[in-house]
C-alpha cells in the first residue's frame, strides 16, 4: 500500500483541522429521532454527523435499517444544521445511493472489511469521487484483512482514506465488548504513519458509562479522533441502545478529554532521556533472558525424545500460566498483560522444540549430497 498517496487529516481541507470527531445514533430511526438527535448536537465541534441506515445484523427479522428513505433523513440534518453528514456502505448500491443524495461521507463496516469481493465492489463504485472514505477493522483481529480493503480502496483513487478502530471479536472474557487489542491498530500506523486513525469506544466498550476512559486512552495514543455513537434517547434505540450516549453525556465527553501532544520542550526530553536509557538497559535484560529461557527450552528436547514425551504439556502450561500471573499481581502488573505476554512466549517454546526436534532428525548429508 502507498504510504505517500494517502493525505493526512491536515490535507484534508480546512473543515480537518485538529481532531476529527464523528457522533450521531447507531440507526437512522425515523426524521425525528435523527433531527432530535441533531438539535442536541447542534453547535457541538462535530466533523460529521452519522448514522446507520443500512445494519448488518447476526439474525434476520431484527431491525436491519430503514434503507434508502433515511438518506433524505440525513439529508435534512444537514440543511437544518449544517453538518456533513455519512453512513456506512456494505454493497456497490448503496455506494450508489449514498453519492446520489450527495453524502459527504461513508464508511466500511467491521462486517464488510473482511470479504475481498464486497471490498472491491464497493471501491469500483467509489471511482472518481473525491470525499472522504473510512475503513473499519474486520471483526477478527486479522491485520492484513484491513490493510487489504484500505489497499482496495485507496487503488480506487480515494486519498481522503481513514480507518476506525472499533475493536475485534475474542474468545477472551474481558470488560469490552469489543477488545481493542491496540497493538494491531498501533501496526497499523507504524506501516502508514500518513493514515488518519479514529477510534470508535461505542462498539469497543458496548456500554456508555465505560467510553470515556476508552476514548482518552486512544487519544493518548495519538489518535487522530473518535466516531461516537450518540442518541437523543438511547433507552429507546432499536439498536445497540447500551452504548449510546445522549447529546448531554456527549458534550461532557468532549469537555473532560485531553488531546496531548507527542513531545514536549527541552525540559521535557531532558527528563525523557534518561528513563528512556533505563529502559533500553532494561528491555536488554530481557532479551537476554529470553535467550536463556529458550536455550533451556532446547535442552528439554533430549529428554524428552528419549522417553517419547509430547512438546505440549498442558498441565505444566496451566501450572506456569497460574503461578506467573499470580507473580504479576504481587508485582503491581496486569495479569491479563502478563498472560498474554506468556502466551507468545509458551508459543514460541514449542516452536523452539519442534524446530529442535526436526533438526536432529533430518539426516546429514556429505559434501557430494549423497
């Protein structure tokens, strides 16, 4: 993917100066409820105003969107208010219908993002328009997923391009309803540093009274702003009522962020410089004593070998995984940082044997290749 294509948020016009923010209900409900919504927005710093008018849904007969009539819904939102305004696309037709009624904006859903051909259908119908496109992870936590559709898209000609966080479906049992799994999204900006990043803390948290920590932590993490779902009365919402906030709840939201900066002054890097060194002394530390650990690891092999001993010991795993995530909380750490660090590690230990093991068995061979 072409790094230098992509324009920043600052290229995107005057209207992208600072953080991008982008709010409104999940569903198009009805005119009301959308310009409800609006009203109590109204005057808010809002990049765009958004809303759901076609929903993907896990069963069918829930409430799948209102479709095309809600298009003239946000139409109206934007005449009376003044905002931009954009929804999200699943098929080339609704790329169609959505430029017809002049949208301003549309976004890729998490469902949307995993399936190539959908990707490229909608990036075909995309050709030649010049407003803004954002990209949603896929719902797996499968990088390559979403640097393949953002690919799709940007090779339509689309150079506004921005992807949203908005977290990834685990087997882990976590506080989020969605989560975030940050290290993909960080990857991800570390491959395009040009690339706008949001965060949408909605569907990460899937509860309103958690997105205010969710949204500071992204925007301590250099994010470039945030997609809020937000409702004039979520207790009444078709969908995903948990996680919406009212305009009240999202207004306070804004006050109490804090938009930091990447560096500060001299006296600043002066105090950085040298935690940073302790750190680097640190982080060689333990890469040395992962060395050590799996030099043990290789020597476990013979033993093993010899009595016919499976690399995998689960009731030794359960036992190191119980014992080091116990070690963490006596330490002042995260046991779930911790159990999955050990879980790369354990991962990386039976590579270690197998490659070991794979290794004393293939025969050697003279220098004729015999």
């Amino acid at each position: 993917m072409n790094n230098a294509s992509i324009k920043t948020l600052q290229e995107w016009g005057k209207d992208a100066e600072g953080v991008l923010v982008c709010a409104g209900p999940c569903s198009a409900e009805s005119p009301a409820q959308l310009l409800g919504t609006a009203a109590g927005l109204a005057g808010r710093p809002l990049t765009f105003f958004r809303a759901g008018i076609w929903k993907p849904r896990t069963h069918p007969g829930t409430f799948e969107g209102v479709g095309v009539e809600a298009l003239r819904w946000l139409v109206e939102v934007r005449e009376q208010f003044g905002f931009p305004v954009g929804t999200e696309v699943g098929t080339a037709k609704h790329v169609e219908a959505a430029l017809r009624c002049g949208l301003d904006v549309v976004w890729i859903g998490a469902r949307t993002t995993p399936n190539p051909y959908a990707v490229q259908e909608i990036a075909e119908a995309l050709k030649g328009v010049d407003i803004p496109v954002l990209v949603k992870n896929p719902v797996s936590p499968d990088l390559e997923l979403w640097l393949g559709a953002l690919e799709r898209v940007q090779n339509a000609g689309i150079g506004r391009l921005a992807a949203v966080h908005r977290g990834f479906c685990t087997a882990s049992d976590t506080r989020y309803r969605n989560p975030p799994l940050w290290r993909l999204a960080i990857e991800l900006k570390r491959r395009l540093p040009k690339l706008s990043l949001l965060c949408d803390p909605s569907h990460m948290c899937g509860r309103a009274d958690t997105i205010f920590p969710t949204a500071q932590e992204a925007l301590d993490l250099l994010y470039n702003g945030l997609m809020v779902e937000v409702h004039e009365n979520p207790a009444q919402a078709r969908s995903d009522a948990a996680q919406q906030l009212t305009p009240a709840q999202f207004q306070d939201l804004i006050e109490r962020l804090v938009i930091p900066r990447e560096s500060g002054g001299p006296p600043y890097l002066a105090q950085m410089r040298g935690l940073r060194h302790t750190i680097d002394e640190i982080d060689e530390d333990i890469i040395s004593l992962l060395a050590q650990r799996m030099e043990v690891v290789r020597q476990m092999v013979p033993a093993k070998r010899r009595h016919g001993v499976a690399a995998l010991q689960p009731s030794r795993w359960r036992e190191i995984l119980s014992s080091r995530t116990s070690m963490a909380r006596r330490k002042g750490l995260n046991d779930e940082f911790v159990a999955q660090l050990y879980q790369l590690v354990h991962e990386e230990a039976i590579r270690v044997q197998e490659e070991s093991l794979l290794a004393r068995e293939t025969p050697e061979t003279d220098d004729r290749g015999t």
